[in-house]
C-alpha cells in the first residue's frame, strides 16, 4: 500500500524550513478531497452540489482506508464520474506516495478519454497538490508522475495483466441495454471482475464502483446479492422516503440542472422500465410468470415473527469448466403474529460440499435454535446420507427433510398464492433484487434455486402451523 500521511498531526508555522513543493503538498493533503473538488470545480466556474458533497465525504473515506468497497448509484447527468474518475483518482495518487491507480470503463475509449481528464486535472493542480507529471509519461491511458505514482486505464476485459493497484475505479461497465439484458454478457463482465480485475488488487487495495443501474443482475445487482462489505451511496433522480441527502419525496437530485417537472417528462420518453433502472437506480424485470411481484412488501427493519424456517436448496455442481449451475442457497422465512409472511434473509453462495456443509453449520449458529431447518433429500441411499453427514453438524436444532416429489411450478404454488394475496413481505437487504428477479422471471428464468428454497419454506412453514390460520389460507397451500 502507498504511504498515507496522518491529517491529525500536520502543523503548520510561519517559519518552516521546508521545501516549498513539499510544504504545499503537506498543505493541500491537510486540506482534504473536498477542499481540492472546490478548487478544481471553481476553475470551471462551478461548485459541488449537495450530492456532490455527500459522494466526495464518501470517497474521503475510502482515501481514509475506512471503507475499502464503495458503489455509488446516481442517474447519468449527475457528475458522479466527474469526482469519483476524475478528481478522486488524481488526488488519490497526490495523496499517497508511490500509489497505483486502475481505471476500467465499459470501453477502452471511455476508459482513456477518463485517464486524459485525470491527466489534465493533474498537470492544471500539480504545483497545489506538490506533484508533476514524470517528463517520459506522454500518453493519456497510462502515465506515472515524478514520485512513482503510476495511473492505467482500460476497457471492460482489457489488458491488465501484470498491473498492481492499490485502487480500483470502475465506471460505466455497461455499454447499452443489448449489454444488460444478455445474461451472457452480464456473467462474462462478473466473470473478469473476480478472476481478472480484482486480482490486481494488492492487499488492503480498495475499489470504487461507479455507474447507473441496469438490470436487477448488472455487476452492482450481483455484487450486492453476492458478496459483503459493500458500502452502497444510492441516489435516485427523484428522491423516496429516508433519502440519505434529507429530500422530500419526489424532490430532484439536482435542481439546478433537472427539476422534477423535466424528470418526469424523462419517465415519460424513456419509459418506466428504463426510468425505474437508470435514473431511480431501482431496476425491474418485465412483469411475467407466476409470482405477482408488485404485491410484495419491502420493510425496512424484521418484525418479531412467532416461528421462522431456514430452508436450502442444495446444488447439483460446482461452479467451473463452462458450467453455470444454480446456487446453492438458504432462505430464512418467518412468519408474523397476523399470519404473514416475511423473508428475513437469504444467504447463496456456489462452492464445494465442505464449503456448503460449513455454511449451513455457520448459519444455523447465526439464526440460533429456535429456527427449523429443512433440508432437501435427494432419492436413495446417498440422498438419506446426505442428510445423515448435515444432521451430524447440527445437533441440537430441529432438522427435517424431505424428497422433492413434485414438480417445481407445483411446489411454487404455495407460496405465489401467498405473494398474489398480498400476504409477502421481503425485509430490506443487498438480496433483494437478486430473490425479485428470479421471482418475476420463474418458471422461466436461467436459475430457479432461490425460488426452490422460497417453495420449502412456505410448504415447512406451514407444517409448524397447529392449526388452519386464516390469512395463511393452508388449503390453498396443498393446490
């Protein structure tokens, strides 16, 4: 990692001995990354909005090293790539002595018309922020400064190998709507992310991603449903209700350049799929299928549930060689005092039979003993040891498993009629596109593993039940 000086002990006095290129480059790393965008912006005759603050804070922290994951979700038009590809990584490699910067965009134009800007940026700054350019560094994609710094943009699945960095930004990995729409597409991008991009992470590396949403499986979607430790800055055109900026809602992002009158004409032409996606960074399927998702309930915290059900789905195979199998994932069910029901969380992961088997052990700890667990029992003698190998790691909580005798449109009938009642609610979580998607796709969706563990759930659930409870509606559960 680059050296990073503390902010906290920077005294300055009017009889320093040090050398002046030294002295303001102390000075402009005391100042801070706000304190350079207001700079750098008033030579443009601008200043950073609101948003715009909210983003350099969260940006400052990732400088900091107290955040090492940011996505940053706004609409196009709001300047996002403007701080977080532009000014930041120029400060950033200012900031820190010998830092390493990769830049990647949907294409490598993009990615290099970002790394002349950065370029620009520095050598407009250069004599506040303490640094120059190195004199051999010509081109715009790749140039070092006279410290060692080093910058290196390229597109999406680009020539990176053998580049370092200790950050990352991603901006715009998604080219159009053709891009987001193939599943193909979007596992190929997810695909060069985690073997290629990150593995030029050095250790305590951090990455920023930028960009609006696309899809419920874009990189950010997959990324949130995936993998923890993301800290997500999201900013819709029109703000909802517990905007993280303060905003009524329905209040604009940014005012100044798109009032809520001209957004709402926006909605109109691209319309709402697209609006929904790009501009409210809440993505949506093409209604279709069995479950009615427009009925399902998001809340923002869990409610007390009198009983609740961890149910798996386990799957067939491992990731790898071509393959690209189902998940296998456990899906947390509770139901309320009132007889509804709520997804608590849902946890999905792809890996070897040990590393299920832990993972289930692991999240049988977390959810404590007073949740069933169900498990699917495949037909035969390896299905009953199967179940006999899981059992063993989980004495003392209540195991039951299963066949899975009908077919999957059947098993799912339960609990769509539960959705379409509008008995469902989901608690607010990084998994929720990722089980939304899959729901509104099902029976014709490329996986159906959430849905599979959604199924075993309300069916378990409804075996606790002692008796027929009204809005539960068991009759309907057996159709």
């Amino acid at each position: 990692m680059p050296t990073f000086p503390s902010l906290t002990y920077i005294s300055f006095h009017t009889g320093s001995t040090e050398h002046g290129g030294d002295f303001i480059k102390r000075l402009s790393e005391a100042a801070g990354f706000l304190e350079f965008s207001r700079r750098a912006m008033s030579d443009v005759g601008q200043k950073p909005a609101p948003h715009h603050e909210l983003l350099i804070r969260h940006l400052q922290s990732v400088a900091d090293g107290a955040c090492d994951r940011l996505m940053v979700q706004m609409p196009p038009g709001s300047a996002k790539s403007t701080y977080g590809s532009v000014l930041f990584p120029a400060w950033f490699m200012a900031r820190g002595k010998g830092a390493q910067v990769i830049a990647a965009a949907h294409t490598a134009s993009l990615a290099h018309y970002f790394g002349g800007r950065v370029r620009t940026t520095l050598a407009r700054h250069g004599e506040w922020l303490g640094v120059e350019i190195a004199k051999a560094a010509k081109a715009s994609s790749k140039f070092s400064l006279s410290g060692g710094e080093e910058y290196f943009s390229a597109g999406v699945r680009g020539p990176i190998t053998g580049r370092r960095a200790d950050l990352i930004v991603i901006d715009d990995p998604v080219k159009n709507w053709a891009e987001a729409e193939s599943q193909a597409q979007r596992d190929m991008l997810f695909d060069w992310y985690r073997a290629e991009l990150t593995a030029r992470l050095k250790p305590g590396g951090r990455v920023v991603l930028i960009m609006a949403r696309w899809h419920e499986d874009d990189l950010a979607g997959r990324l949130l449903a995936t993998e923890g430790g993301w800290r997500c800055l999201r900013l819709p055109a029109l703000a909802e209700a517990g905007d993280e900026l303060g905003r009524g809602p329905g209040e604009p992002l940014w005012p100044a350049l798109q009032s809520a009158d001209e957004l709402e004409r926006r909605r109109r032409e691209v319309g709402e799929r697209a609006f929904a996606a790009m501009y409210q960074q809440a993505p949506k399927a093409r209604e279709s299928g069995l479950f009615r998702v427009g009925a399902v309930t998001r809340l923002a915290a869990a409610p007390d549930v009198k009983m609740s059900v961890r149910a798996w789905d386990l799957a067939a195979t491992q990731a790898g060689g071509g393959r690209r199998p189902d998940y296998t994932v456990g899906l947390k069910l509770g139901m309320t005092e009132d007889d509804r029901l709520v997804v608590l969380d849902v946890r999905r992961l792809q890996g070897s039979p040990a590393q299920v088997e832990a993972a289930i052990k692991e999240t049988a700890r977390l959810d404590g003993m007073g949740t069933m667990i169900s498990l699917p029992q495949d037909p035969g003698q390896a299905g009953a040891a199967q179940i006999a190998m899981l059992a063993r790691g989980l004495v003392g909580f209540r195991v039951v498993s299963s066949p899975e005798r009908d077919a999957k449109l059947v098993r799912a009938m339960p609990a769509a009629t539960q959705v379409d009642a509008g008995n469902f609610e989901i608690v607010a979580g990084g998994w929720n596109d990722a089980l939304l998607a899959e729901m509104r796709e099902f029976p014709h969706g490329i996986h159906d593993d959430q849905i599979d563990a959604l199924s075993r759930a309300v069916n378990s659930l409804a075996t606790l039940v002692q008796a027929p409870a009204r809005r539960l509606n068991v009759p309907l559960l057996s159709r």
